[in-house]
C-alpha cells in the first residue's frame, strides 16, 4: 500500500507494531456494518461498529459493538459510571473525532475517549473494525485493539 493510501490508524498500529491486514470494499457511506460483514464474507460477530456517545456530565465515550448488534444506553452508562448517554449527532462526529460516519474506528481519534468494547470480541482470533475511512477495514487480534486503544470490556449491547 502506498504511503498516501495509509489511514492514521495504520500508522497509528504500525508504530506500535501491531499487525493487521487491511480489507477494502467498494466505498459507499450508505452500507451499514451487517452489508460490509457480507462483503467482507465475514461472521457479524467478528465486524464491529465504533460508536461515539455523550453522557449528561458532557464527558465523552467510545462504545465498540459488534454490527448485527445495539448498544444498550442503560448498560452503555453503567459500564461509564454515568447516569445516562446518548449517541451524539452525526454532524459532530468529524469535529470530534476526525472521522465521518461510517469510517469511525476506536483506534487514531483526534482525542483519546474512554472506550469500550463488547465482551465478545475476546470470543474471536482476529475482529474488524473501521481503518479510519469508509470502504476500509483492519482486522487484527482482539487483544491488539483493546491495548492500542485503551478499551474496557464490558457487557454493553442489548
């Protein structure tokens, strides 16, 4: 891969020497996680989602869930010590995260949020998650992704 076609979480995993393959499909923003599963041939469960939430106290939080599943809100909030939060409004994921909908990863965000992600990922060898733009995905060792950024696995979908 060229040096311009790199995301900032290839660079951000390559500096840390975690390895990963990278997995692109025809960019269309408008697929949702479960299409790009069946594109990618791979099990719902192994794609995840990376959601970006905002508790009443203003603090922000990263949720990571597989794509066939829902955040659940209530366990969302307990898992942040929060007494609530909700997803924040597709306009300001890009000024908050320097990413767009559809190509957010948990991995290389403008700011380091306190991420989350759902137990079962431990359940697989390798899982996918966004690259860092639409019509990108890595896939990599569930335990890379939670060191390189920062997850808490919690019990977190419905």
């Amino acid at each position: 891969m060229k040096k311009e076609d790199k995301t900032n979480v290839m660079r951000v995993l390559e500096g840390k020497k975690i390895s990963y393959e990278s997995h692109s499909y025809e960019s269309d923003p408008t697929l949702s996680g479960e299409q790009i599963a069946d594109i990618l041939g791979e099990d719902k469960q192994k794609v995840f989602k990376t959601l970006v939430t905002q508790a009443k106290s203003g603090a922000y939080y990263v949720f990571v869930v597989p794509v066939a599943a829902e955040l659940d809100l209530k366990k969302a909030a307990k898992a942040a010590n929060e007494k609530a939060v909700s997803m924040i409004k597709q306009k300001e994921l890009l000024p908050l995260t320097g990413y767009v909908h559809g190509g957010c990863s948990p991995v290389g965000m403008k700011k380091q949020f306190p991420t989350f992600i759902h137990e079962t990922a431990l359940d697989h060898d390798k899982v996918f998650v966004s690259a860092g733009k639409v019509g990108l995905q890595i896939e990599l060792d569930p335990n890379d992704l939670i060191a390189v950024a920062s997850c808490k696995v919690a019990d977190i979908i419905c």
